[in-house]
C-alpha cells in the first residue's frame, strides 16, 4: 500500500507518520481543496464527538482569499466527513470555524489536485495539546500504522468548549520539515503553521511573509467541561492512553477515565488522580474503587464514600469500556 509521510507527533517528539492513500480524498475534476476530518470514536451509545463539520476558508501562498464552503454537514463519531472548497491557486493555508456542535478532531487531511501539484498533507489532533487546545484520545487508528492513535481536540462556536476553530498552513507538515535538531511539537504552534481561535466564528488567518515563527502559544486552562462529560466514566488499557497524562495536563477535556495497567484514576473536573483502592495497604490514603466506581476518602469516623458529591448520580449514567474484549456497562 502506498503511504504519504508527515509530520507527526510521536510520544510528545516531532517525528514521521504514515497516512494511507485511503486517508485522502480520490482525484477528481473538482479544482480546489478537497479535506477530510476525522472525528473521535465514541464508545457504545454515546456521540458526543461527532457533530457539525467546520466551515472552511482557504488562502494561497501569499494570504490572498480564494474560497470558502460553510455549513458542509454533520460527521458522526468515529466517521470522516469531507468538505469541498472550490478556489483558484494552490490552498495552502486553510481556516477551520466550528459550528454549533461541538466535534473532536483526530485529523484532517488535504490533496492538491493535479493542476495545483497534486501534494497531500494531513495534521493530526495531537498538535492540540501542545498548542493549548483541549484534547482527549480520540480511539481511532491512522489505517496505516496499526500501533498509532492520535489525540483529538475539541471545537466548538456555542461554547461548550473554549476554542471556536484553527487554522493550518500545509506544507509546514510535509516529511522534509522534520528537523532531526528540533523535535519540540511547540514549534509549529506559531499561529501561523498552526493557530487555534477563541474569537467567534474566526474568518481570518494570520500568514507568514519572511518565514519567521512567533513566540509559541502557552496551554492555558479550559473552561468547565460540558454538562455531559460530568456523567460518563472511560476504562481502557491502551498502551497510547494514560489516565496519568490526562490529569497533568492543563488542557485535557472529558469524561474521567480509567487506566488499568496505570491502575490510576483521574478525575478530570478536578484534575485529580487516585490509585486504586485494591493497591492500598494503609487506611489514610484516597484511592478510585474499580468495583463500585466511585472515590474513596479515609475521615476521623471511618471510610466515607464521597460518589454523592458528583452532580449526577452515585454511579456514572454512562460508562464506556474501550479494555479489550469488553462490554460496555
């Protein structure tokens, strides 16, 4: 199978990911920018990550304005939807502005038609993170490399989530912008190779004239979480999750989650992490009990059970088991 190399983040290091040719859309007539968004997979019986695909601006090398699609459709979780920006010159810098639904993107890819050179690029979910977006693990496999799953990030324009839309400058993701000196991710969050908005419904970019990079963007911590995320647990196993990172992180957003080789339980309102309860041996220390799912304190009196303080109810109404050879609960 023919693979198409970019720039990638690869355990927190700028390094090389392979997309299938599966991952663009196929040639066409269609003289623009054809782009593919894939959105996270949730589990069973929720679809929360999936939503209102963005509307799309495109500029060309030199910041002149050559297109636009708005309202595209929906893309439901764990699926890719595709927006078609028809425009003259090559699109090498495009605009992301969420809709009203709020969607989790795990990447987005683009080929040049023919007459434009026929590049393909794509930029994965995991530039979030380090450019200050919200983010969770998205569950979905690049097709082409089994043993990699990107993080998602969070938009949205009603503002559940704090940041409206984003923007990307293509060629800054192509295989030989990999700098064997400089693997920091925080590079590239220039806001001009990659730039996420507050602002509502963004509409214009910022580009780059002499090729100089301004000061990197600082992660800065969210607003609240959405109501929903406040009743939904995620257990998983995977190797490319930590409950661990999710709670050191200023920008993570979503339902609290489960590790169980980390055996760590974080609480992603608070930005707390537990140790299960089945490896404490002493009677003073506040652990996760995998069983009941609920949080453990040891007080004067004995052992209180502090699930009550939750907001929904004592257990999650929603729990979403992503272990291997699962049920959801």
């Amino acid at each position: 199978m023919a693979l198409v190399n970019m720039l990638g983040i690869i355990s927190g290091a700028l390094g090389i990911i392979s997309f299938g040719l599966d991952q663009f859309a196929p040639g066409s007539d269609h003289s623009g920018s054809i782009i593919k968004v894939a959105v996270a997979l949730d589990g069973p019986q929720v679809s929360n990550s999936g939503g209102d695909l963005p509307n799309v601006r495109v500029w060309n090398e030199v910041g002149d304005f050559v297109g636009m699609t708005v309202d595209p459709g929906r893309v439901e979780n764990g699926n890719v939807g595709e927006v078609k920006v028809q425009h003259d010159n090559q699109g090498v810098y495009s605009l992301f502005s969420a809709n009203d639904d709020a969607i989790c993107i795990a990447w987005v890819t683009t080929p040049w038609t023919d007459d434009r050179g026929g590049n393909k690029y794509a930029v994965t979910g995991d530039f979030s993170e380090p450019c200050g977006g919200t983010w969770f693990p998205s569950n979905l496999y690049i097709s082409d490399k089994k043993d990699y799953q990107p993080n998602c990030f969070w938009i949205d324009k009603n503002g559940d989530q704090p940041k409206t839309g984003f923007q990307v400058r293509w060629p800054a993701y192509s295989e030989d912008q990999h700098d064997e000196n400089n693997k920091d991710p925080k590079r590239l969050c220039n806001n001009i190779d990659f730039g996420l908005r507050e602002e509502d419904d963004p509409s214009t970019i910022n580009f780059s004239v002499k090729k100089k990079r301004s000061t990197p963007s600082r992660a800065r911590r969210s607003t609240r979480r959405p109501e929903w995320a406040d009743s939904e647990l995620v257990i998983s196993d995977s190797e490319h999750h930590s409950a661990k990172k999710l709670c050191m992180s200023d920008s993570s957003m979503g339902p609290d989650f489960v590790h169980i080789g980390e055996k760590l339980f974080c609480d992603m309102e608070a930005k707390a992490l537990y140790v299960f309860c089945s490896d404490i041996k002493g009677e003073n220390t506040d652990c996760f009990d995998l069983e009941s799912q609920t949080v453990s304190t040891t007080a004067k009196m004995g052992t209180v059970n502090v699930a009550a303080a939750y907001k929904k109810s004592d257990r999650y109404a929603r729990v979403h088991d992503w272990r291997s050879n699962s049920t959801v609960v």
